[in-house]
C-alpha cells in the first residue's frame, strides 16, 4: 500500500471518498447550493458542508451568495483557474496541442 493512501475503511479514507463526490457533483451538475450537493451525492448537509470548508480552504471551489426559494444560501462551484497551460509536441508526421487551466 502507498504511505501517502488512507487505509481502506478509514476515517481518513471516508473522508476522501466523500470529497472526491462532492467534485464529481459539481463537475456533472455544475453549480449548486449545499442543500442540492446533499441532494444530488446523499451525503448528509452537515458532510457536505465540512467538505465544502475544506475544499474552499484548498482553492478548488469558489462560493458565491445566492438565493434559492426565497432563502439565503451559498452557490459552490468548481474553482476555475485563471492560468492558461499549453503543450504543443512535434511528431515526425503529427502536431499535438492540448490545452487547459492551471
């Protein structure tokens, strides 16, 4: 096993699983309030909200104040980075670009 790995069944691993739903909500949704998160993952809101600290803690989600049926709430979203990384490979035949956010 990798040192760097939560054991399988650990607290520390629980905690990553749960994290890594509520990015995959965020990435097949897009943005939505905790509420929704909770909704959409089955996490509990109390879950989604530690998760939604710790990943604004991270940069890897941005908030914003929004309003939903007439209630305060927080709209997450994927943080967006606002570095543009490039790559261009040369191939005897071929050019490759790809092309992303950092």
């Amino acid at each position: 096993m990798n040192p760097s790995q939560a054991a399988p069944g650990s607290q520390a691993s629980l905690r990553e699983a749960n994290r890594l739903r509520v990015l995959d909500a965020l990435r097949d949704q897009g943005a939505m309030t905790q509420v929704e998160i909770a909704g959409f993952t089955g996490l509990s809101p109390a879950t989604v909200s530690n998760m939604v600290k710790e990943l604004d803690s991270a940069g890897a989600v941005e908030l914003e104040p929004s309003i939903r049926n007439g209630r305060r709430a927080t709209l997450v979203s994927l943080a967006t980075g606002s570095t543009l990384i490039a790559g261009i490979a040369f191939g005897d035949r071929d050019v490759r670009v790809a092309l992303g956010t950092g």
